[in-house]
C-alpha cells in the first residue's frame, strides 16, 4: 500500500480533481473525489501517528484487517488519533465540520459512484469543498496546519 507520503500526494491530488471537475459541473464526481480525498488524508495521518512505512494492506490476519481495511470515515478518524480534534473535545467548528461532511456520505461511500439516486447539487458539493478546506477549520486545513501528515 502506499506511504504517508503518496497518500498525502494523492489526497492532493483528488482535491485538484475534485475542482476541475466542480468547475465543469460534474457534481457526482466532484462529491466522489472530496471524499476520496478525506479517506486518503485519514490514512496519511495514520501512517504518521503510527509511524508506518506504509497504510497496512491485506495482511490475511483478521484483527489487524478489520481495523485497517475500511473506507469509514468513523473508523479512519478513531485509527488516525485525531478524534481529540474533530469530536466534542476539540475545536466546535472543526467538529461541526466533521459532521457536515460525513451525514453526506453512507458508511460504505465508495458505493456513491454506482448510485445514481444520490443527489450531489453546486450548492451541496460547494459547501463539501469548505468543509474540508475554505475555513480556519476545514478538516483537511486542520491536518495540514497542525502538520498531521
């Protein structure tokens, strides 16, 4: 799997994709690629927090599987250690940003790209975008500023 770095790069890299697609109003994709960027930064910072070489692949041992492999945002922000600063001990803006972001995407967000029922808007996706970075306490602002990762 890859390093605290290439996460960090991707995470990067889907923000850029996330705009580029914002700008030519595909708000599915720009929805799909906020949300791959927050998971990606998780990871990173786990990394970091854990000193890891690398985010853990399938390993085929089951309690070491069970914690790593997941696309929930939940269960990345417990493993990451940054829960102190996006719950009700940190920061209420950063919280509340937590939680603005994460009510829009199901436990199993990858799923999104395959449901087309979902509504993703410019209001909505606009609003997704500052959650994670346009303010002081943008959740992905918050691990950079804070050099999480």
């Amino acid at each position: 799997m890859a390093s605290c770095k290439e996460l960090r790069g991707i995470a990067k890299a889907r923000l850029k994709s996330a705009k580029i697609l914002m700008n030519v109003n595909d708000w599915h994709g720009a929805a799909y690629m906020l949300a791959y960027a927050l998971e990606c930064s998780l990871k990173a910072v786990t990394c970091k927090t854990l000193n890891l070489v690398s985010y853990p692949e399938n390993t085929k041992k089951k309690n070491i599987d069970s914690v790593f492999m997941t696309h929930s945002f939940q269960q990345l922000l417990l493993i990451s250690g940054l829960e102190n600063i996006f719950s009700s001990r940190g920061p209420a803006e950063a919280w509340d940003n937590w939680g603005k972001f994460t009510i829009e995407y199901p436990a199993n967000w990858p799923q999104i790209r395959y449901n087309t029922d979902l509504v993703w808007d410019e209001e909505k996706v606009e609003k997704l975008y500052d959650y994670l970075l346009e303010s002081r306490f943008g959740i992905i602002s918050i691990i950079r500023k804070r050099r999480k990762w």
